[in-house]
C-alpha cells in the first residue's frame, strides 16, 4: 500500500492511514507500506533549497529531499504503535533500494528486500519511505518527483505481492480529468497498456515510471482513495471484454509547444540531420509531421515539451545554413488532446469521429500522431478543454460500457 502525500498530510490523516492499515491486518493480510512526504513537503523542500542556493548540488538536494519521506515514516509508525500494530520504519537503503548514481532523478537498479522480508516474518508492518535509495557510491538518491509509485511497484515485484495498491486523493482512474468535465467517470478496471498511453499523454496519476515498471514485471496495481477507502480502479491485462469499449478515456496535455522549421532542402539527411541535432540537445520530440514539398523544399513542422522550446528552436536555428532553413518559428501555445483506448484496434471510424467532433466545435486540429490504441490532436492550448468536453461526450463516456 503506497500512500501519497495528501494521504498523509496531516496528523489526522496519518491516523486514518493507520487504522485502515490495522483493518486489513485484522483481516488477515499481510500489508507492506510505502509512503510519500506530507502534504506538499518535497515542494516546500525544493522551494527552500532555492532560497538559499543558486547551485543546489545534486547529492546534497537529495539529501534535503528524501528526508520529507523519513520523517512521514516514522509518524506512520508511530500512528500504528497507538493501535498495537506492530511496525517498523526504513529508508530507502535500509528497504533495500540500489540505484544508479544519477541525483534528483535515480533510476532503481535491484531491489534487496531481505530486511523487508525478515520484518514481515517478525509479524511487522514494514513502512518504507518512497522515492529513495542508496546509489551504487554509497549516496542517498531521490528518484524523482513521483517516485514513491515507483517504489511500490518496485517493492511489490521484489516480494512477490498480489498487488500495489496506490492510495490517493482520487477514487480511482478517471475516463477524462474529473476537474474539467463534472460526468467524468471512475473506471472500475483498465488495461495496463490504455493507462500507459494515459499517463504518457498527459494523467498526471500514477507516475508513468511506476505503470512501466508495472507492465514490465507484470505487477497488478489498484488505484484508489485514501479519503472514502472505496474501491478503486484495477489496472490488469486487456480482457477480451475490453475490445466492447472502443474508446475508454480523453487526456490532454497542455505542457507541449511547436517548432516549425521551413523552407528546408527536400533532400535525403535533412530530417535525420535536423533531430540528430535535436537529439544531441537532449530533447524530447514528440509529434513530427513534414509537408509535401514546393518547389524543391518543405516545412517540418515538431512539438516538445514546453521548456525544451527555446532548446530546441536554437539547436534548428544554428542549422540553418547547413540546410538552407528559412525561418524557425516557436509556438509556445499548443496542447494535446488524446483519445485512448484498446478496442479502437479493430473499430474503424474513431478518428473520423474524433475530427468531425473538434470540426464541428470550431476547433482547428495542428498535427496528428497515433498509435495502436491512441490518436492525438495538437490544437491550440485556448480550445483544449474544450475539446476534452466535447469528444468525452461524443463517445458517451459518462455511460459505464458494459
Ligand atoms: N514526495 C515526492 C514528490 O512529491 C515523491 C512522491 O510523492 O512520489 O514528488
Ligand atoms: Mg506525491
């Protein structure tokens, strides 16, 4: 059971997580804990970290951050003494967590769980606190923000648990963001592979490292609410059932800006050239779409995430006499809107429903990407929203599919 800082954010909370947790023992269960920093405490960490410091040295913010996670360890523990559960608190190298050397962003080499285990044969509840390790130097490591998903499903692989239940300050996996459209629904099951275009289209939850490392080691995750304790959204192997439901969810990311480059050379080694050159600078290219050519040049047309923008658009600009670029133009002010969902594999006719929807909305569609189970829309950031309404509507999802 992995608890996400609101989860904890208070005194109250954290005794509410503990008598939750002595319910489930009760019953027989054995639990293991992984828990987050309260509240916004990593924020409150990082914001101070940048009062005092302009070089904020990797080794030593981890050090500031990961204390967030100690500290709410040992309240849990101490929550569930009061109740006569029997439990003991580990940071991210005493659970066992070895990472890479890489500072503020750790990736989980091995995860060596015998304290966790021999802790569980001695009848305790382990606690352990998300997020960290212990590189391969012998530094404390924070995994990045986020990263206590990743240590619950990490640490459920490691001892073989029959689920990592993500607790939450939402019921479960929504069919669009609740926030934005008031019939949104909670969905009772998904599949690993619809929730890893979620999150990597833009659902903020859980974190999109902690459904790879799930879909990768096939672990079985229950997202669900750590305030009504209600049952959640499982997220499982596509069923055949899920081929009924064509398209399950609309996600929208509005962290994404455009790069056109025109008047390139419509010669063979010109793209290759150009997101080479991307690629050196470290950014994530997205959507590509290049247009027909005119008169012996075309346009490339690219979209990134917001503050790789100006990276971007000066790594196109210093080739542009290399490949006779005309101009390089920014836009700042472009979102993705996605519709996503297993059973559009053998259902045509989703895209064309999709584009008449947004046409008939007024909204221009900029670019267009897809994948087996997703087709994106880049419009302009002002109609997104919109746009989220208006397909969650057209494909009838507030209605339970089955
Ligand atoms: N507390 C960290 C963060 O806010 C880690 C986590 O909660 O997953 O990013
Ligand atoms: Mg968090």
């Amino acid at each position: 059971m992995k608890f996400g800082g609101t989860s904890v954010g208070d005194p109250e909370r954290i005794r509410n997580v503990a008598d939750h947790v002595a319910r489930h023992r009760r019953r027989g269960d054995e639990v293991v804990l992984v828990v987050s920093a309260m509240g916004k405490e990593t924020d409150d960490l990082i914001r101070v970290a940048k009062e005092v410091s302009g070089t904020r040295p990797g080794r030593e913010m981890d050090m500031l951050i990961t204390a967030g996670e100690r500290k709410a360890i040992a309240l849990v523990c101490m929550a569930l003494a009061d109740l006569g559960v029997p439990a003991a608190s580990f940071t991210g190298s005493q659970a066992g967590f070895i990472t890479d050397t890489k500072h503020e962003d750790a990736k989980i080499l091995e995860v060596r769980a015998d304290r966790i285990r021999e802790a569980l044969e001695a009848g305790q509840v382990p606690v352990v606190a998300g997020a960290q390790g212990v590189s391969t130097d012998n530094d404390v490591t924070f995994l990045g923000r986020g990263g206590s998903d990743t240590t619950a499903v990490a640490l459920a692989k490691a001892l073989n648990a029959d689920a990592a239940e993500l607790y939450t300050d939402v019921s479960g996996v929504y069919t669009t963001d609740p926030r934005l459209v008031e019939t949104a629904r909670k969905m009772n099951s998904i599949s690993f592979d619809e929730l890893l275009e979620m999150t990597a289209n833009g659902c903020p939850k859980p974190a999109m490292r902690s459904v790879e490392y799930a879909v990768r080691h096939g672990v079985k995750l229950h997202v669900r609410s750590a305030f009504t304790w209600e049952s959640g959204t499982w997220v499982v192997e596509e069923d055949p059932n899920m081929e009924h439901a064509t398209v399950r969810a609309i996600v929208h990311e509005l962290n994404e800006a455009k790069v056109t480059v025109t008047g390139v050379a419509d010669r063979p080694g010109v793209a290759a050239r150009l997101f080479r050159a991307l690629a050196d600078e470290g950014v994530n290219v997205d959507m590509i779409v290049q247009n027909a050519s005119e008169e012996g040049t075309t346009d490339i047309s690219f979209t990134v995430p917001h503050d790789e923008l100006a990276t971007a658009v000066s790594a196109a600009e210093a080739l542009k006499d290399e490949l006779g670029i005309r101009a390089v133009i920014g836009d700042p002010s472009v979102a993705r809107v996605s519709v996503i969902g297993a059973g559009m594999r053998n259902n045509p006719g989703i895209a064309a429903t999709m584009f008449e929807t947004l046409a008939e909305a007024g909204i221009n569609i900029d670019m267009i990407s897809t994948s087996t189970i997703r087709i994106s829309a880049a419009v302009a950031e002002e109609d997104a929203e919109r746009a989220v309404m208006v397909l969650h509507d057209v494909y009838r999802l507030d209605q339970s599919e089955y």
